[in-house]
C-alpha cells in the first residue's frame, strides 16, 4: 500500500465502531499493548521492536515511521472515491471479539455472488452504494496470469471519513454466467472482502434498476414449479414440536401386531424401511406404556398409507377445541372470485413433529418390531385441530386464502390479484419450511374440485365423480348398504330440495322395530335422489349485499327451506320431523318450518331484512297479531323469530 494511511483508517474501513465500556486505555495489560497496531508500521509486532524505527517518511522527511502512516498526508484529491463501510461489513482479524460477531452477522445477512476473476471464483460483495471496485492484496496469489498493477493517487473514503490510500490499481476480466467485462480494481492491504460496486454490478448484470415494483406473473403449472422448486419437493416441518396432552387417570394399553395379507407384505416392508429413512418413524427397542396396531390402506396411485388404529389412545388424548370451517363456510366467502388455485400440503400430517415423549404414545406393532412415529400420524383424534390451527397461523391473516385441513383454496378476483396471493403463500410456506404436493395442484383455473364440490365464478355444484358414485350404486340390500348410501346422499343434501321428504320411506327401514322389506317405494325414492343429484342446480353464493329471500314449507313428514338471491339458490336444507311434530297442526308445521329456516341459515340472515316466503295464508295474520293473542306453542316459536327482521 502507497501512501499516507493511518491505523485507525484501516481498523475502521468496512467495520463496525468498537467502544470499550469497562476499562480505561491506561488500564490495559501488557499483554494486550503488545497486540495492537503499531501507528508507525500499520503491523502487529512486539513492544520495541518496530521495524520503522530509524526509517525516513519519503513524504514528510521524518524518521521512525513508513510513509503509509504518515499523518502529514491529508489533502483531498479530485478524484475521491466513496465506499460504504456498514454495506461491507469486512472485519479486520484483530478485531475485539464481540465487534467479529456483530460485524459476522452482517456478513452472512449480505447479498455476495461469485464472479470468474482471470478464470479464478472469488466471492464478492455487491454494493449498490460503493463507486469502486476493491481487492484485498492477500487474493492476488490465486488469480492466474502477469498482474500489472499500476499507481494512483485516488484516495478510498472509508464510512466515517477515515481515508485509505490502495496500492495501485488493476485491470482484469470478470465474468459471470452470462456477461464479461473488463473492469478496474483497487488493491489494499485492509482485510476486507473483496467489492463490486454499482457500476460493475450493473454491467455484469448482477443487478438491475427496476422502476416498478409488480409480481412476477405466473402462467402455467411449470412456471410455478420453477419459481418454487423447494416447496414442492421432500416433505415438510413446522417450526416447533406437538406435545399430545393425556388424561392422567387414563390406564395405557398394549395391541398386538395385526395380520398383514401376504399381497401387500413385501410392499408394506419396504414402506415402513423408507419411512424409517426419511424419519418419519424411529425403531423402539425399550418397552413402551403404549402400543397401537397398524392399519394399512391403499392409495389411488398405488402407494400404501401407514396409520394407526389409536382407539385406546384416543379415549385418553385431550383435544385442542380448535374450529375448521366447513366446505359452506368457505363458499359463503367466494362470491365475485373468478379464480381459483388448489393447494395440497404434502403428507399434512407428518409434517408436524411430535416431541420425544408424544412420539412414544404413537408406538405401533409390525412384523419387523415396534417403531414409532417421530411425526403426527393419521387417527389420532386431535391431529385435525391442531394441524388446522398451526396452517391458521401461518397462513390465515392472507386474504383470499381458506383452509380445511390440508386442503387451501386460493381466490381471487383477477389474475393480478391471484398472482400476489399465490406469492404471498409460497413466500411464507418457504420461510415456514412447508410442502405442497405437486401431483394436486389446481392452478389458476375458473372452476376447480374443492372438498366434494365444484367451485365456479358463478356458484358451486357437486362434484360428478361423487355424483356418478351415487347413481352407479345398486339397491341397499339391508340396514349397515342403506345407512351408507343415505350417508354419501346426505353429504350433497344441500342440493336436493325436499331431501327429508324423500328420504322419509328410506328411513323407515332403519328404526329398530321394523323389519328389513324392500318395497316398490324404497325403490322409488333411491332413484328420486339419484335424478336429483344429476339434475343438481348450481348455487349460487351469498353475497351480504344483496337481499335475502327464505322459502319454507312443511310436509306430512318432513320441513324443507330454501334460501334465495336474485331468485336463484344459495341454499336447500331439510329434516324429518318427530313423532310429535308430525301430529302438530298444519299452521304450526308452517311455522316450524320457518324457525328451521331461521336456524339453518343463521348465519345468512341475521342482522338482514327477510323476506319469507310460505304457501300457508294464515300465517300472515298470526305474524301481525300482538304475541299474547297466539296460542302457547305459537308464542313459543314466534319468541324464536324476535331476534330476526322478518
């Protein structure tokens, strides 16, 4: 290094300021004054051994220190180059210790990039606001080639005003992956980190002005695989442990291993072996208080799906009590979206890491010995509620999103707005190191299956595979066949007009007391709900701004309502009456009907102004007359109806 350069110029150039609090200058040690920097040398030696003793400055002519300490040397030159020292933060190896690990952490916090010096990879600092390139001396030995390194007399300005005059300066040719130049460096003697500065940065096309902040527009399912690789790859893990809380008075139990069916041993094996590697379950080879039995089911794509049968367990676990929204729940928010993506969390469960003592009470019996899952398995009866409250806090203050399970529906109003969301989402499941399964995706469509449902810009129907399930299934032949197919049916009720009505037959079948005799009219009403299931209408959603319109009406048997919008369907809702409604009068089933519909569709209408809608006249006078003039069951349920506008 030529020329004028002080110690304190060098300690201070790319580093943190350093203020001793405790002791005093005059307090230290010997040992520690014979580490510092000499002010003569700008090198670390002994005490009385510095080797500028006797030496003349060629600058100021004085003896017993080297010119590039001189302090005569302040004047300022013209061409006066500014580095920021905070941006680099570059620390000097004798440092205190506590101002390395500040300097450290802004270090490994910086945006650094490789850049090909001469052939040779160097690791540099790109600064926006340094007007100079910069290179230690101590990198010269590994760039290959005659390095001809000419004089300067530009001063480096150092954050502070601390002044540095470089060695010389040379050229040499950087690349990158894409662009080569030909650019000019400063050489120092400071420990510093090698520096790109903005003008080398732009033409090695490190960095670019960008005069608009947008997100970037993703069209298909390959772009968003490419944006994101690592949240589609692997399985994930939320930050933390789950800890399962038991009932103390709860006694343990021990299952033994179940019988596996020889068609799928070899497959099961090599299930759990992988499962093993990717610790997901652990081997046991101490006894446990707890042992489940293992239930294997088999995948669509021909995968196995290891669970436990924790029914024991279960009665001993204490829940979280945590809400998951519903599929009506996530409908009512959709009205006006027009764009949809679908979001699959990858094994959701097993993404939640249980503790050393939770993972014990999931220890399960196979074949190969006991293991246990080091993850939150299938079965466990609080696994829904807290898997839904940790995606809740991760993702639920983003508008647009909604979660049900391991299932998140992205909505949107334009493809723009679809855009930032998606984003937003894979931005944070990066940060928060969760997966999605790429095989699941439904991007950026109008229409997509959500929950059993088709969600459209214009409502929700039902999902054709599920509705084609229904239809192709034969005549239950006894109770446990009847209860399924009423069970898959009442899933989808809330298309079917007057579902309680036609169901009325069907369960007449399922009381205790009556014998299993299928009869032309059970037959009948299975294929009524067949029809109308394949001749479903679309929903439409609700939307709090426009006028709410409910349609009730009571049968001999059942109650059905309807609630509307701009004449077309939100909603359908129906249930069986109970022997004793059944022997109500028929103004009064009228009335239930509609303190049904009231209950049923709460949380549409309260707050609003209701129009109902009955094809009973007499209720009309029975609304306007004063509630002490009704009869007693009246009054009971008109006293139900004061909290609505009606």
């Amino acid at each position: 290094m030529s020329a004028n350069m002080s110690a304190s110029a060098c300690q201070t150039i790319h580093a943190l300021k350093y203020k001793p609090t405790h002791s005093k200058p005059e307090e230290a040690t010997r040992s520690e004054q014979t580490i510092k920097v000499c002010p003569r040398c700008s090198k670390v030696h002994p005490s009385q051994r510095c080797p500028a003793f006797g030496c003349v400055c060629y600058i100021c002519h004085k003896r017993n220190h080297f010119a590039r300490c001189c302090k005569s040397q302040r004047q300022e030159c013209e061409n006066l180059k500014t580095v920021n020292t905070l941006s680099i933060g570059a620390m000097l190896r004798d440092m205190p210790s506590n101002c390395k690990k500040r300097s450290q952490a802004l270090k490994n916090s910086a945006w650094f990039s490789e850049v090909q010096i001469n052939g040779a990879p160097i690791n540099f600092k790109l600064d926006t606001g340094a007007e100079a390139n910069v290179l230690p001396h101590t990198f010269l030995n590994g760039i290959p080639g005659r390095l001809c390194i000419k004089n300067t007399n530009i001063t480096l300005v150092a954050y502070g005003g601390s002044r540095i005059r470089p060695e010389g300066i040379v050229c040499l040719t950087a690349a990158t992956p894409t662009h080569t130049a030909e650019l000019e460096f400063f050489i120092t003697r400071c420990s510093t980190l090698p520096l790109l500065g903005k003008a080398a940065c732009q033409e090695l096309d490190l960095l670019r002005k960008v005069h608009t902040v947008s997100t970037q527009t993703i069209h298909t399912k390959d772009d968003l695989m490419k944006c994101y690789p690592e949240v589609f790859r692997g399985i994930g893990q939320f930050k933390g442990t789950y800890h399962i809380y038991l009932d103390p008075s709860a006694a343990p139990v021990i299952h033994g291993c179940r019988k596996i069916p020889f068609s799928i041993l070899g497959k099961l094996k090599e299930t759990l072996m992988k499962l093993e590697k990717d610790q997901i379950i652990a081997r046991v080879h101490t006894p446990t208080d707890w042992v489940n039995s293992l239930v294997v089911t088999e995948k669509k794509n021909g995968t196995l799906r290891v669970c436990l049968d924790p029914r024991d367990l279960n009665k001993a676990i204490k829940r979280h009590h945590f809400n998951i929204p519903t599929a009506e729940d996530v409908q009512s928010q959709l009205a006006g979206k027009t764009v949809f993506t679908i979001l699959d969390e990858k094994d959701g469960y097993w993404q939640v890491k249980l503790d050393k003592e939770s993972s014990e009470l999931c220890t399960f019996n196979s074949p190969w010995g006991r293991f246990r899952f080091c993850r939150m398995p299938f079965g466990i009866k609080s696994a829904s509620e807290v898997f839904q409250q940790k995606n809740m806090e991760i993702f639920g203050d983003i508008p647009g999103v909604h979660i049900i399970a391991d299932d998140m529906i992205i909505a949107a109003t334009s493809h723009e707005e679809h855009d930032q969301i998606l984003h937003q989402v894979l931005n944070r499941a990066l940060e928060e190191n969760i997966k999605f399964n790429p095989d699941k995706i439904q991007f950026k469509v109008s229409e997509v299956r959500y929950m059993g449902h088709v969600i459209t810009p214009v409502g929700v129907q039902p999902d054709m595979e599920k509705v084609q399930a229904i239809s192709k299934m034969p005549d239950p032949e006894d109770k446990k066949g009847l209860q399924r197919f009423l069970g898959m049916v009442r899933y989808l009720a809330q298309y079917i007009p007057g579902e309680a009505e036609i169901t009325a037959p069907l369960r007449k079948l399922l009381c205790k007391d009556i014998l299993w005799q299928w009869g032309p009219e059970h037959a009948k009403a299975v294929q009524s709900l067949k029809q109308a299931l394949i001749e479903a209408p679309v929903l439409r959603f609700f939307d709090p701004k426009k006028a709410v319109v409910i349609q009730a009406d009571a049968s001999k048997s059942g109650l059905g309502a309807c609630l509307l919008q701009d004449n077309c369907p939100i909603a359908y809702a129906s249930r069986a009456m109970t022997t004793t409604e059944q022997n109500y009068a028929q103004i009064e089933k009228e009335l239930l009907a509609i303190v049904y519909a009231t209950k049923k569709f709460h949380q549409f209408v309260f707050g609003k102004t209701v129009t109902v809608q009955s094809d009973h006249k007499p209720l009309e006078a029975i609304l306007t007359k004063p509630l002490s003039k009704a009869p007693a069951r009246l009054q009971r349920m008109l006293l139900q109806l004061q909290r609505y506008d009606l």
